[in-house]
C-alpha cells in the first residue's frame, strides 16, 4: 500500500478535524495505550484504544473531529495499493 500524504503531522492536544481529512493516519507515541475519540459536533461517534506505537488509519467525515491526548500523532492521509 502507497501512502500519500495530505498535511502535516499534529498532536491531539486539541479536538481536531485534521485537515478536514477523510482518512487519518493514527500514531501513539507513548509507552501506554490510549483512547482515540471521534466527534460529530458534541455526539460521540466512537472510541477505540490505540496500543503503544501502534499505527491506524481512521475514515471519517470531513467535518468529524478527533481527541486523544498530545501522544496521539495525526496526519490527513490517502492511499492506493
């Protein structure tokens, strides 16, 4: 798989919509777990735990935000393969 980048990378010190990206690249740059929350507006539309070091890509809208903490880098991505 190719990624190409869209932006640049960011913490989630902040709710952040990163970019207004649709396919968001997810790194924990801690040595713990952390927990990814993504938002429409104030409802919460899921969380998910993101392992120590661990990489995931997350699809959402253009306009739902991400929250996570300053360990949890982001970056607007797309992909081919």
């Amino acid at each position: 798989m190719k990624i190409k980048l869209q932006g640049s990378q960011s913490d989630l010190t902040t709710a952040s919509n990163v970019g207004r990206g649709a396919l968001v690249r997810v790194y924990n740059s801690t040595a713990g777990d952390l927990v990814l929350t993504q938002k429409s507006g104030a409802t919460v539309l899921g969380t998910m735990t993101i392992t120590s070091k661990g990489v995931e890509l997350i699809s959402k809208s253009p306009t739902d935000t991400l929250e996570g903490g300053v360990g949890l880098k982001v970056v607007s991505v797309a992909y081919s393969s």
